[in-house]
C-alpha cells in the first residue's frame, strides 16, 4: 500500500483494472492513472503499480507491487438440511471458493430457503464469518430459472432449486459457480452482483 501510495504522490504510472464490485466510482483520475479493461493489457502496460478490484484469487508476481482490493461482491446460495453443521457449511465453502479461485472477503451475503425455523449451521456460520445471512421465499426462488433444477429438492422444499435460485435472486447478477453438491445435506452456489 505505501509503494502505491508513494507512486501516486510522484506521479508515476499506476494502473487499475476491475472486474468485480460498484463500476464508474471514478471521477477525473489523475493524469498518472490509467484503468485498462484486462488483466494482461495493464500487467503489460508498463506502470509501476497496480490497482486490482477483484473477488478472484490472483496469481504472479505482478502483485508485489500491487493493491487488490475485495468488493463486496459474492453471494452464496446454500441449499441445506436442518441438521447440517457449520462445519459441514464451512468445508463445502472453503472447497468451492478454493476450486473455483474466489476471495472469502468479497462474500457479502449467505443466502438460503425461509424455513419455518431458522438452520442454526447457518447461524452459526455467518456469525462466525461475520456476513449477513439472508433468507428467500420458496415462492421467489420458484420464479427464477436455474440452470440445475432438481426434482427431489421440488418435492421437498417446493420449489426445484434452493442454491442457485437464491444466490441469482439475492445478487441481480448472475451466477459464477453452479451448484456444487456435497452429499448428503448441502449445496452450494455463487452468484457475482453486477453494477
């Protein structure tokens, strides 16, 4: 952060790419500062630091002389039993944030089906990771098309998705990762917030 800082003040070329979070917070950048649309156009662009706005795991060492910063831009759908632990949650998550390369800090919301009591795993959970959790209305989630509906959570929840359908109804974006199953009581799903 202190090297950025200090090329900013000298007024060296710093470059900034986002992929993720609020777009067009920008006003007039400083005549040093320059936003590129890819990764590889501003590692190659020849400034001296960088601004990365990512909720991705990045890596190489273009980042010693950068500053990422996390957006809170993830939200994660949970289907789930009434019994599945915070543990249970915590492994399936850490897997697929780890599998698919996204950052635990940009999750802003645990979102899941409104049962008639709430899943103490995941209370437990978003207390523990500090995020909100967040529940939707089988009815609302029985409107939004996800792209691996299930007869069997139908029959059981009433409505043919639960991870996928509450983590794109939650976000107004669209979903990253599709639902990923961990047998026998939990699914997950990530959906990106667009701005």
């Amino acid at each position: 952060m202190t090297k950025i800082s200090a090329h900013m003040v000298n007024e060296e070329n710093i470059g900034v790419y986002q992929e993720a979070g609020k777009i067009n917070w920008w006003k007039e950048l400083p005549k040093n500062v320059k936003i590129y649309q890819n990764l590889d156009e501003m590692k190659n662009s020849g400034s001296i630091g960088y601004l990365i706005i990512s909720d991705r795991i990045l890596e190489g060492d273009f980042l010693k002389n950068s500053v990422v910063y996390r957006p809170p831009s993830l939200v994660v759908g949970i289907g789930l039993h009434w019994d599945t632990s915070k543990e249970i949650i915590k492994e399936g998550l850490d897997f697929c944030l780890q599998k698919f390369k996204l950052s635990e800090k940009s999750i802003v919301k645990l979102v899941s089906i409104k049962k008639p009591e709430d899943v103490k795993g995941l209370v437990d959970i978003g207390k523990e990771m500090g995020i909100t959790v967040e529940y939707v209305n089988r009815e609302d989630l029985a409107e939004i098309s996800a792209p691996n509906p299930s007869d069997t959570v139908k029959a059981f929840e009433g409505t043919s998705s639960v991870s996928e359908a509450a983590a794109i109804k939650v976000s107004g974006g669209e979903l990253i990762v599709e639902k990923q199953k961990f047998p026998p009581n939990l699914t997950i799903a990530i959906a990106r917030i667009l701005d």
